[in-house]
C-alpha cells in the first residue's frame, strides 16, 4: 500500500517548514505567508530520490593551475559589463524586475544575438504566448533570428525538449515562477516549485554546459519574490531597475560568482528596443540649469565605472509645524545624518525648512561618498548662490563634520575631465596624483569649509 503524503506549511517568504500552520512565521516572523503543501517525491533531474553511501573525494590544495573561464559574448557591450564579460557555459543567472521594465525585451534581444552568430538560443515562453512573442520580434526587427520558441510550463516537458535536441548554448525561463513540476502537489509559484523548478534547470545546465537565464518576479519592495535560497543557487543576480516616467534602464549586478558585483549597465528604451548607452554621465547631466541654485554634480562610482549625476535640493521655508523631508535616489537616513552635522558642527540650521533631495534622472545611490555632494546641494539652495557648473564633489562625512576619503577617488577625477569639468571638491585626505590631471583640486578637511565657502552669510 502506498504511503501517503505527508502535509506541510511552507513558508512563502522564507522557506521555512511548519508541522502545523500558524498566523506568524516562526522562522522568518512574516504574518500570513504559510502555505499546506504536500510533501512528495521530488521533482524529476532534482537528485533527492534516494540516498547512498557515499565515497571519499580526493582533497586538493589551495596551490595549482587555473584556467581563465571560458565566456561567449551577448555583443551586447552593456550587458557583458555587467556580467563580467559575457555568459559562462553551465552557469546559471537570475534577472528580476518590475512588471514591463524591460526584461523579455532585452532577453529576446540577447537570444537573437547569441542565435544570430551561430549558437543555439532556446527561449521557453510561461506568460506569453508564441504569437505575442513573435510580435515583439517583429517590434524589434527580430523575426528573422533562429531563435527557437515555446510557450511551455511543465517542468518536465521543458527538460524532455532540451534533452531530445543538439546542446544549447542559450537558455531562456521566461518566468521561473510560471514553472511547475508533477511530482508536487503544490500550484505554481510556491515555494516549492520554483525551487524544485531552479534545482532541476541548473543541474541539466551544469551538465549540459548550457548558460541559463532564469527571470523572476519582484515584490513591492523591489526584491526577486520567493525564497532566498533560489538567489543563492544561481551563479549572479540581476535587477533591471528604471522609473515609468524615464526611458532609460539601469541594469545592476548584486551577485557574480564569475565577475565583479555592483556593476551597472545603462540601457535606453526605444521604440526599437533597448539602446546601450555607451556615456551615462552624459545623459545623467543633460539640461542642467547653470542658474539655479541647489545643483551639485556628484563623481561617483558604480562597480568598476566612474558615474557622474547631478544631485538636486531644494530648499524652502517650512509652513508646517513638523517640516517635510523627502528623498528621491537617496537614503533618507543619510540625509538626516548630513542636515544635523550641518547644524551641530556647521552652524547652518534647516530645521525650520522643508528639504526635497532628487538624483537627477532616477538613478539610485548607495555609496557614502555622495554626502558632499548633497551638503554642497543643500547649502546652495539654503543661500540661494548657485554653484559652478564646472565642478565636481565626492567625499564621506563623518558625525563628527570630518570629510573622510573616497574609494578610487583617481579614477573619478579622470572621469570628470573627460567630461570636461576643471574644478574638483574632494576630501583632505587620500592619495590623489595632482601633477597628472587637469583640474584645480580643492581639498577639505572639514565641511564647516565648506558651508562658508559656499554660504559664508549663513
């Protein structure tokens, strides 16, 4: 007699396994997200069948030859940035983002790429149909591209079809949460299904020598939805950022086993697809306002590339009795921090003020170097002097108002002289070759410098 299945409550958010279901996750603390699943045999190509003995492995030494990872191209230059310089047979690559940001656009544009040279893309289509897909192809003059196309979401029928045909170099899910598996009980996009469905397409990519695309879905935080562990058995993890009301897109490694992390690609969207960008400091600084005072250029760095974008404040007497605060591309707590050093160690108080800070363009930044950016932005709106449009500024600020040293600081100044600014504001410290540029560096050791260089009345 065969044994029944055993019922669980998995975790939709984290993962975690319940005996029994319960309001609150007792693993991750997240309310309502248990969900009965039944717990079956695993999915086909998955390798949890059954257990065996085992053998010992041979150890090996830290010392030993390496070869360089063999790669092959997308030619799509902003994109083989991002990856590290291009696919890596056998690895396997998650993207995610927003709904119609872009992301079949630009895989479609890859797969003919890679198809046109003389790969084999396949492209597994679980949300569109083969039709609509055609026409997107024939949006962006693919349509003549040996692309192969299905519109399938049975895990098995899709592994069936890649085993029946020659290798492929290229392999598209178009989405991993639209997959599912007949060995499990539980509907598609489950937690256990996109991880029965991950396992299964990376152990047939890794065996195959196949490069594998795998697209997911966000949540309204912006991160890929499902549980964390789908983000760790993938080789890198893309996000495809960008804002509705820009036609640019921003698409921004967190994780690369095979290349450097928290690098940018810079698309354009256009009505033949995404463009590359090959300047993004160009277009982040275009229609700057040489009168207007609030603006400050920021030389800042994502990855591997120097990025110049102009930060924007405003600010305007408050009417309110608590006045408002609001951040767009920043951190909203950087700006609190770098509003009270320039009160307690500055002098300069906005506490009766409303302050708006804008990223022109939307894009979005983390690093800290940006804080000089912002207080030179802040105290030229607050004293209505507009700032040289031929200057830069980069440098951390400390609680104590000392401006510390940024990272690659060379590499940002040769950007900004490429661009042909002739001023820089950058921190006292740090090891900066002056003789071998061609700007007039000026270096502060405390913003207090800088609030009466700028705002001297103040």
């Amino acid at each position: 007699m065969a044994k029944a299945a055993k019922v669980q409550f998995v975790c939709q958010s984290c993962g975690g396994v319940s005996p029994r279901w319960a309001g609150k996750c007792p693993h991750c603390g997240e309310w309502n997200t248990l969900v009965e699943e039944q717990n079956v045999a695993a999915a086909p190509g998955s390798g949890l069948k059954g257990a065996s003995k085992g053998r010992a492995v041979q150890l090996e030494s830290l010392k030993g030859e390496t070869q360089e990872t063999p790669r092959f191209t997308s030619s799509i230059d902003e994109l083989d940035r991002v990856t590290g310089g291009g696919f890596v047979p056998g690895s396997a690559l998650l993207i995610g983002g927003e709904p119609g940001i872009g992301k079949s656009t630009l895989l479609l544009q890859v797969a003919a790429s890679v198809a046109g040279r003389g790969g084999r893309s396949v492209y597994f289509s679980g949300e569109e149909a083969v039709a609509q897909v055609r026409l997107r192809a024939e949006r962006l003059g693919l349509a003549d591209a040996p692309v192969e196309l299905a519109a399938e979401t049975n895990l098995a029928n899709i592994l069936a079809t890649l085993s029946a045909g020659p290798r492929a170099d290229l392999i598209i899910i178009d989405s991993i949460q639209t997959l599912w598996a007949d060995a499990l009980e539980a509907a598609p996009g489950t937690v256990s299904q996109v991880r029965a469905a991950t396992q299964s397409l990376i152990r047939f990519a890794k065996l195959a020598g196949s490069a594998l695309i795998l697209v997911g879905h966000v949540t309204k935080e912006g991160s890929i939805a499902g549980p964390k562990v789908i983000e760790h058995m993938v080789d890198a993890v893309l996000y495809f950022e960008g804002e509705q009301g820009h036609a640019f897109r921003i698409l921004r490694t967190v994780k690369n086993r095979f290349g450097p992390t928290n690098e940018i690609g810079v698309f354009e969207m256009a009505s033949a697809g995404l463009k590359e960008v090959a300047n993004p400091s160009e277009l982040f600084l275009g229609d700057r306002d040489a009168d207007a005072p609030g603006a400050a250029v920021f030389a800042g760095m994502e990855g591997t590339r120097p990025l110049l974008v102009e930060i924007q404040a405003l600010v305007a007497p408050s009417p309110l009795g608590t006045p408002r605060r609001a951040v767009l591309g920043w951190d909203s707590n950087r700006l609190s921090m770098v509003l009270a050093v320039l009160d307690a160690r500055c002098g300069v108080s906005l506490a009766q003020c409303d302050v708006y800070l804008n990223v022109a363009g939307g894009l979005k930044i983390t690093e800290p170097a940006a804080d000089l950016a912002a207080a030179a932005a802040l105290l030229s709106s607050f004293s209505g002097a507009p700032l040289s449009t031929d200057c830069v500024y980069f440098g951390e600020i400390s609680l104590s108002g000392a401006v510390r040293a940024a990272s690659h600081a060379p590499a940002r100044l040769k950007e900004a002289q490429k661009l042909g600014f002739s001023k820089a504001v950058v921190p006292g410290a740090g090891d900066i070759d002056e003789k071998r540029l061609d700007l007039e560096v000026d270096r502060l050791g405390h913003l207090k410098q800088l609030a009466e260089m700028i705002a001297p009345c103040q």
